[in-house]
C-alpha cells in the first residue's frame, strides 16, 4: 500500500559571508568540511554558486522540516569557518549571469556545451517535491489531473522578485528565466508511460540527451524513483514555507491517485487558459486572480486556495497535515519571500538608500533568513509588487 511518502530538495545559493554577494566559486574546504557533514544529501550543482540539498523519503511533514532545518544550521555553522552563507530563494538579487561558473564535472561541460549562456547564465533555484507513486503507469496519467494546481502552488512559493540588479515586477522572475531551457514548462500530456519512455528514446537515440534527467518540466514523473516530481516552485527561504507547499503537493497527488473518475480532457483551450495562469502566478502570485478552468470565470487567488483546501480536506486529515496545510493561510496574508523582499527594497529606496545598496541588503536578509530558517519578527510586512 502506497503511504505517499516523500522528499524535499533545495537550492541554495552560496554567498559571500559579509556581503551575501553571490561566489561564482565554490570554497572546496566549505564544500569538503559540509559533504563530510551532511553526505550524500548534500550535491553540486551546475552552476558553482549553487549547492543542492535533498531530504530522505519521509512519512511525516515534521521530518522533512527537522531535515531542511538541519542542513540550514549545519551549513551556516560550517560557512562560519569559510567565510560562506546560503541563500534560498528562486533567484538571487544582484548575481549577474556572465559572472557564474560551471562546477567541473562531465555531465555539467556536455549541458554548458550544448546549451551554451542559457545554461551558464541562468542562476535559479528551486523547489522540488517527491512524492512517492509506485506505479508507473499511474505517474504519466497523474500529470492530467495535477497540471491545473501548479500556477496554485507556484503563485504560494515566490520568492524571485529581482534579476540581475533590477526589480522585475515579478513576484516570480525564476519561472521566467528558466524557460529559456529547452524541455521545460508544463509536460506533455502523454496517455502512458509508454508514450513517455518512447519520446525520451527518441531523445536518445538522437543524442539529444543522454536520459531522462535532462527533461526539465515543471512537473514529471520519475525513472529513477517511484515518484512524481514538482519542479515549477521557487526555493522558500522560509521552511515552513516549504514545508506547507510540499504538503499540499503531497495531499494533491493522493487525492488524484484516490479518485478513479476519468483525467479531464486537456483540450488546446484548457492547456492555453493553464498557461495564461502561470503566468499570472509569475507576475501576482498570491495577489492574483486566475481563471476557473471548469467554469472559465475569474476567480481571486484567496478562493481558489480555500476552495481546493476544501476539496483536499479528507486528504489532508488522513495524512495528518493539517497544521501544515494551515500555514498556507499565513502565506496568503502575509505574503510569501517575494512581498518580503520587495517590501525592505522599496523602504530602503525611500529611506535615500541608492539601488545597489538595497539589493545587498536584502540579500543579507535573505541570508540570515535562509540560516535561520525563517523570517523571525523583525521581517517586513507584505507589500505589493
């Protein structure tokens, strides 16, 4: 019997101690004290100014929120030492993409040398959800019915609001930037995994790419591990943020996988209206109004939250996430890590503060946040994009 389980993983940014200014290279002994710490849950990245954290398959939100909050601290303890800090959030304010560094590993050289400033350029860091579906089969036929939620859930983990030195008008940059990447946004509605494997063999064959780990959507089911993965959220620089995302993926694919009715018809219509929500979800977030694809009305963000609450409701007590779930409500009122950000922006702004000294000072709250694990009391109130 399937239990659901699941995993979390992070990206963080690696930064300058002092400043928080990103460190297009990565300090090895940080790096070698933090693997020898932290294992195999600690990764490499492409970009040497990005490491990867990955939780255990967990039964329980309070195990994955122990884990995400261990591998903070340790990190933190350990950059200390190093002279480094972490950031986790979907983009970094002031990284600029011509000054990154690839991590030297084969895999990375063959992504670099096929996809050249897109892959180098693009500084990003996600959110990503395991959550365990045994059965193949099932995973491929799940996207139909879970593709819908994701402007939902990505609109609740923003946290990429600047680029580059400049404010966007985003709440959700990261999304845009990363559709640069081939092979990314929402999957193809194949009807089976058969479909699925048969397009990745193509692929290739054609030697395109070497496996199906160089398929980047925003949700896709998995061939290395029995699970459906999330790929479209920002990395939360608060945990519980993450945590309460995580849960209600979680509580999304167990109602999907529950219920036998027929996957809805994903017509050119719907697919189209899908997209016009991410992209709402990119620029609003939270602050949004989406389109109800059943009744193709307008709809607050406020409603569609509560309502697909409500929906999950059954789901969401059997799996013992309710306190998890109601955070979400905290985030709908006070905004996510991208109001935040915006908010200390426009205040520093206003208070004389020329813009590059206000996008380092956020990112040194970014990064006291990210180590801390959340934004304390002392962090800024909700403010409009």
């Amino acid at each position: 019997m399937c239990d659901f389980r699941f995993g979390i993983e992070e990206e963080y940014f690696v930064v300058d101690r002092r400043t928080a200014a990103v460190r297009p290279r990565l300090s090895q002994p940080f790096m070698k004290t933090a693997k020898k710490k932290l294992g195999p849950s600690l990764m490499y990245e492409l970009l040497q100014s990005q490491i990867e954290v990955a939780t255990t398959p967990v039964n329980s939100s309070r195990d994955a929120r122990q884990q995400l909050r261990y591998f903070r601290s340790t990190l933190a303890e350990i950059g200390r030492e190093h002279g480094v800090g972490i950031v986790a959030a979907g983009t970094h304010p002031s990284a600029l993409p011509q000054e990154q560094r690839r991590t030297q590993k084969r895999r990375y050289a063959e992504v670099v040398e096929d996809l050249g400033m897109v892959a180098w350029g693009n500084p990003l860091c996600g959110l990503h959800v395991h959550v365990e579906v045994p059965e193949p089969e099932q995973r491929v036929k799940l996207m139909h019915h879970l593709v819908p939620y994701l402007p939902m859930l990505l609109a609740l983990s923003t946290s990429s609001p600047f680029w580059a030195g400049c404010n966007t008008g985003l709440l959700g940059y990261r999304n845009a930037a990363n559709d640069a990447y081939p092979r990314t946004g929402f999957p193809e509605m194949f009807s089976s995994m058969q479909e699925y494997e048969a397009y990745v063999q193509a692929l290739v064959d054609a030697q395109i790419v070497g496996d199906a780990t160089y398929i980047w959507w925003a949700l896709r089911p998995s061939l290395r591990h029995p699970t459906i993965e999330l790929r479209i959220t920002d990395c939360c620089t608060d945990v519980e943020d993450a945590v309460a995302v995580a849960a209600l993926y979680r509580a999304l694919v167990r109602h999907a996988a529950r219920h036998s009715r027929p996957a809805p018809v994903y017509c050119p219509v719907t697919r189209a209206l899908t997209e016009e929500n991410r992209w709402r979800a990119q620029r609003y977030g939270i602050d949004g109004s989406y389109i109800d694809l059943a009744t193709r009305q307008v709809i607050p963000f406020r409603d569609l939250l509560d309502r697909t609450i409500q929906e999950l409701r059954n789901d969401i007590e059997e799996l013992g996430i309710g306190h998890d779930v109601s955070h979400l409500l905290t985030i709908k009122e006070r905004g996510s890590s991208a109001h935040r950000q915006i908010a200390m922006y426009k205040t520093l702004r206003k208070e004389g503060h020329a813009r590059n000294r206000a996008m380092r000072d956020v990112a040194k709250w970014l990064r006291s946040c990210t180590e801390a694990g959340g934004f304390g009391e002392t962090a800024p109130l909700k403010s409009a994009a």
